[in-house]
C-alpha cells in the first residue's frame, strides 16, 4: 500500500498497556490499528484475513510463542512487512529477526516520529519488494515459457545459469548442469568451432557473436542449436557470456526436407518427359491477348522446337498466334482467371501439332501448362477412324451379305445385302440363335457346331453351300465364307460371316450337269452306232477276204480291214479318255500292236517287244501314226521272215522337248536296198511316206542284222 493512504497496522504485544498507548499514538497518524496480546492471536487475526497491511512484532510475548515464530508464521499465510518493536537491544535478540523477512527493527519509547517513519520507510521497501518479484516473476515466467534457452558461461567454460526450459528439450535439470563444462555438452567434431567463437567472444567487452553447434541431450542424441552470445563479462550481475540459443534440428530437418523436395522437383522439373510452361497471362478488357513465358523445361523445347522463349511474349515467339489459335487463349484465359484445371486435347494451327494440355493456376493472372505432343497419336486415331469407316462403308455397301458377330451370340453388324436378300433385318435377329432358328429351321441343330467353330478361325474358311428359309417363306441356298477378327474388349471372340446367293447358280449348274448327262447318253449311242457300223465294215471285208481267190485281192482287203481295226481301236480309246482330243500313246499303241499281230497267220512264230513312252498325242497325229504302225507291221510279217520259223519285232516310242521318235525294228532279212521312202514303190510304202510327211515328220531305213524305221516328228503344239 502506498504512503499516505489508511493503512491497517497489527500490533502484537503481550503489554497491553504499552500495545495501547502505542494503538493511539498511530491511529492519530491517521492508521487503522489492531491489537494482539500474544503471538497466537496474531496467527489468528491474520488468517481472518482482517485487512491487515503490517505487522508491529514484539520480540519477547510472554508464556506463548515469541515474536520471532509467530511472525514466520505470519509470512506463511500472507506476505506482509513485518517490522519489530521491541525494548531490547541485545545483539543476540537482535539477530533472531535476522532470518525472517523483516522490514525494520525499531526500539520502544523511540517516539512516534520515528516508529511513524519507521512504519513509512517499510512500506516503501515493501512496495518496492513486490514490484521486484512481480518483475522477477514475469521473468521467470518468460524465461520459463520462450522457445529459446539461456544460459551463462563462465571465463572458465564452466555452466553458470540455466533457463528452466533446458530440461524440455535436452532432459537435463539446472541442478545437472550447473557447475559442469559447458563443452562436455557440445559435438565433439563442434568444439573446435565453438571454442574459436567464444575465445573470439571473450577477447573484448561486449562483443556479440553467433552460429551453430550439436548439443547432447541427456539420453545421447544430438540436436543442432542455433546461439547467439554476448560477452557480458563486466557485468557485476552476469560475470559471463551470455548465451540465448534455440533448438534448430526440426527446422533444420525441414529445412534439408525442402531442400531435398526441391532438388526432386527440380530434377523432375529438369527430367520430366512433359513439357513444362509457367506463364503470365494478360487481358484487354477481360480478354486474353497474351502471355509471358516465366519458366520452361527442357522437354518444352525439345517437344515444341521452340527456343529461348523465357521472358519474351507468345505473340513475339509465334506471330499470329492469337489469330490462329483462340481456343488455346481462352483455355488459358479461363484458367488463369481463377477456373478450376482442364484437362484438353487441342490442336495449334499455328504449329501444325496436337497437343494434350493439362492447365491449373497457380496464383491469380498466371497459369502452368503441362503437354505432351500427341500428334502422331493423333494423326493415326484420324486414320482409324477413316480407316474404320472404310471398312465400315466396305461392309454396309458390299453387293454380298455380311454378318458381323461374337461368341456370346450378338450381332454385331448386318449390312444392307443381308437384309434384302433374306428379309431379316437386325430388329429381326438381335442374336445368332434368333437368325438359325429362322433360317435353318430343322438344320439348326446341324448348324450350330460350324457356327461355333467360325470363333476359332485364323485364316479364312470356306463353308459350303447352306439352304437358308427367307423371311417371305421362300428358300434360297448361300455360299458361306467366314473369318475371325480378334477379340472384342470384353474378351469375346468376334468372326466376319460372308455369303454369296448361290440359287440361280446352283440351279444352272443343276441343268448343266442334266443336259451334260443327256449329251453323255446320245454320245454313248452315238458311239455305239459308229463302233457296230465300222465293226460291220470290217466283218464284210474279212467276208470278202474270206470269199475271195486272188492273192492279190485278198491282200489288199487284210490290208484294209487292219487299217479299219486300228480306226476302231483308236476311236474305243478315244472314247474312253479322260482327256477329250488326246490319249496316252503307250496305251495305244500297245494294244494296236497286239491288235496286229494277233491277226497275221504267221503270230505265233513272232516275239514283239515294245518300250514306249508315256506321252499324250493328240487323235490327229495317233490316226496316222497308228495306219504307219499297221503297215510296217504288216509288211515285217510279210516279207522279213519269209522261210523262218522265228523272229522278233521291236517297237520303241519316246519324247523328248517338243518332238517325238518312233523306232519299229526287226531281226530278219533287211528290207532290200531298192526301197526308198524318198521314192516309194507299191501302195503301202506310198501311204507310210504320205502319211509320214503329213505328221511333218521324216523317215529312215536302217539295214543291217535286219532292218529298223525310224520315223521322227514334232508333237502338237495342242
């Protein structure tokens, strides 16, 4: 309480005569006096919280406790200037009150001007005592409270003061750390730095310096310190540096986190395959006209092919951009403007690219973009497209039905010449099984293995003819093809069925087989007729043959009946060939000969070997050769083995390129030297010339150990 004002003033005295002259005495000062005649009273009054500003304590109180006690009571329950008032001036009861907070010592019967004085004197000092704790208290508290620590090193490196907060944040206590070495508690690989900084500290009064140590905590970690010290050494209250240092390590983890993150950025920044573009946006009127490059990567470039862009315009890097592409301005625009990112596909006329964008911004008035170039894409996804609608203009318009489907049994696809030719449309047949119960009808069944089979198809597959029952009830018979397409994106299997209407071919086909089989009977009749007629001619010859007496005649009708046998047997082989117009010479010559020989009287004396080749000739050149083979036969018979009883006949055919070579040879008496093909004499040897020059061939004899014919000719170009 300040000086001047009521005060409330407790004397405790166990004179109460005394107590009382001294209880007038202060009221007449203007005091609230209250009286106490033993120190237990005292207690008493002061716990009932009377008010009481100060303390008169009389040292000696008589039976109960003494002054000195009860005043430390006293200060337990409220602190209050307590000042003694007592007769005795002893040194030894003097320094009883020393250890109790007092505010004075004042002798009785001192008079009032002194006790008055006294009283004042302590309530100044009293004052002046509770504003100093109520500082030290806020001090402490800030102390207390502030992230930084405090901390006084002695000239001798030994800790002098430590804030309280130390123990928050490194486990230990002041009372483990006061006294010690303050550089037991630094780093190791740090004292070197920190003894350097404090050396420098020391060396002059009030110098200031700062950095950054590792501190050990109590538990054996290290966390970074961030100080900075004064060098208070002159001062009487500090006698040391002073030390204000904070704990860093989390900022400083942070801080290498940012930097780690920023490197990461900057290397996904320098990497990134996108391009990158952070740009200024600006408006005219709310419109945007242009913008500024801030910051581009690498990738921008190399996938733009735009150089050193940063800090200049658009409209300067490409001119006319805002003509060409307004689009890509009001994309940008928008999004700078505060819109919400936008991911677009967007072509720039201006670069003959595409682009796929994706825009957000990051402050007000600027924008980032981040591309790929898709051109490419692009351009083929155009192409599959035109491509697509190819095949599908291909399918719809095909002049053949075209059934697209897939193994879950959906239709696909029916082009136009499906439904005209059956009836059916899509409505109609939303699914396989719909179309083969309509069409197939009681072939469903039969159908519907080769229908699944269609699924597994690589390459394409013939199916063969189908009768298909149309939508009007009328039956018509397709061609079916098919070939598989791949895969549809749920998995399904996908196959393209194609047909062809076959009914009108089919039909003529059927009439062409029934006419060919008609032809097939009247050629059949037609070749019995010419086989019993020339057969008729060669039983009359040999009739006549038989019938006649002239040698001479009988001669010249053998020859003719074996040039109709060979005919006849020309014409069976003719007959049943499976190649019309030509016949396997072997085959027939084999048989002519046989034919031949068979019918000499001199046969059964005759041995014939024959070597043929196995080549076709057409009937023109088999005709002629087969009347030459009769009569040089005939004519070997004849005349070669005139007066023997054996003989052998050798005949040799084969082809060579584009020419032939037929070899007739035997081993009786050579043919005489006066026969010459060159100038034939007699009827036979005039028909083999003539009819040797009519194949284009040429003729030799051979004489020797018998004779041997060599006739050679080109084969038909047919």
């Amino acid at each position: 309480m300040a000086v001047g004002t009521r005060a409330t003033i407790l004397i405790v005295d166990d004179e109460g005569i005394i107590a009382l002259a001294e209880k007038t005495r202060l009221e007449s000062r203007g005091y609230t006096v209250l009286m106490a005649l033993g120190g237990e009273e005292a207690v008493e009054l002061m716990r009932a919280d009377r008010g009481i500003d100060l303390v008169l304590m009389d040292i000696d109180l008589g039976a109960g406790i003494d002054g000195t006690v009860a005043a430390s009571r006293i200060l337990e329950i409220r602190h209050v200037p307590v000042v003694f008032l007592s007769s005795h001036t002893e040194p030894e009861v003097v320094e009883r009150t020393e250890g109790i907070t007092s505010y004075g010592y004042v002798v009785k019967n001192s008079g009032i001007v002194v006790l008055d004085a006294s009283i004042k004197m302590a309530f100044k000092l009293f004052e002046a005592n509770r504003r100093l704790d109520e500082r030290d208290a806020l001090l402490r508290a800030t102390i207390a409270n502030i992230s930084d620590s405090i901390a006084i090193i002695k000239p001798d490196w030994k800790i002098g003061y430590l804030s309280p907060n130390v123990e928050k944040v490194f486990g230990w206590t002041n009372v483990e750390l006061e006294g010690k070495d303050a550089l037991d508690f630094v780093h190791p690989e740090d004292r070197g730095t920190v003894t350097s900084i404090f050396g420098d500290l020391a060396a002059k009064a009030g110098r200031k310096s700062a950095g950054e140590f590792r501190a050990a905590r109590k538990d054996g970690t290290f966390r970074y310190v961030e100080f900075s010290a004064a060098n208070l050494l002159s001062d009487p209250s500090i006698r040391g540096i002073l030390v204000d240092f904070r704990d860093t390590t989390e900022r400083r983890r942070a801080g290498d986190a940012l930097k780690r993150s920023e490197g990461l950025y900057r290397s996904l920044f320098d990497n990134m395959l996108n391009g990158f573009a952070y740009c200024r946006m600006f408006f005219d009127g709310g419109r945007p006209v242009d913008f500024v490059y801030l910051a581009v990567n690498d990738a921008f470039e190399s996938l733009t092919g735009l150089r050193d862009v940063v800090g200049r315009r658009v409209s300067e890097v490409i001119p006319g951009i805002l003509e060409n592409d307004p689009d890509l301005f009001e994309l940008y625009g928008r999004v700078a403007s505060g819109a919400a990112p936008e991911r677009k596909e967007l072509y720039l006329e201006s670069l003959d690219m595409w682009f796929l964008l994706s825009v957000y911004c990051p402050e007000r008035g600027h924008f980032v973009a981040i591309f790929d170039v898709i051109t490419e894409r692009k351009r083929a996804e155009i192409a599959l497209r035109e491509s697509e609608e190819r095949f599908r203009r291909a399918i719809s318009d095909a002049p053949f039905p075209i059934m697209i489907h897939s193994e879950d049994g959906a239709i696909l696809s029916l082009n136009k010449a499906w439904t005209d030719l059956s009836g059916y449309s899509l409505k109609d047949i939303p699914d396989v099984a719909t179309w083969a119960a309509k069409a197939y009808g009681e072939d469903e069944e039969a159908m519907r293995p080769r229908i699944e089979a269609l699924y597994s198809l690589e390459y394409r597959n013939l199916g063969g003819d189908v009768r298909i029952r149309c939508r009007d009830g009328s039956f018509r018979i397709w061609e079916f093809s098919a070939i598989g397409l791949g895969r549809r994106s749920g998995g399904q299997r996908i196959a393209m069925s194609m047909a062809a209407d076959v009914t009108d071919r089919r039909r003529a086909e059927d009439r062409v087989r029934d006419l060919l089989s008609e032809k097939e009977l009247i050629l059949q009749e037609v070749h019995h007729r010419i086989k019993n007629n020339m057969a008729t001619i060669a039983g009359l010859l040999t009739l006549q043959t038989e019938s006649a007496t002239d040698p001479l005649t009988v001669s010249s009708l053998s020859a003719a009946s074996g040039r109709i046998r060979s005919m006849m047997l020309l014409y069976d082989r003719l007959y049943r060939s499976a190649m019309p117009g030509r016949i396997a010479l072997s085959d027939y010559l084999s048989s002519l000969v046989d034919d031949i020989v068979s019918n000499l009287p001199e046969y059964p004396s005759v041995r014939v070997e024959k070597e043929l080749g196995d080549f076709l000739l057409d009937v023109r050149q088999l005709q002629l050769l087969g009347i030459i083979v009769n009569e040089l036969l005939t004519n070997i018979v004849k005349h070669a083995f005139v007066n023997r009883r054996r003989g052998s006949i050798r005949l040799e055919a084969m082809s060579e390129n584009a020419s032939a070579r037929l070899v007739i040879a035997d081993d009786g008496e050579p043919m005489p030297a006066s026969v010459d093909f060159d100038h034939p004499k007699g009827f036979g040897l005039v028909l083999v010339s003539t009819l040797t020059q009519q194949l284009g061939g040429r003729i030799a004899i051979e004489r020797g150990e018998g004779t041997r014919v060599v006739i050679e000719f080109a084969l038909s170009a047919n």
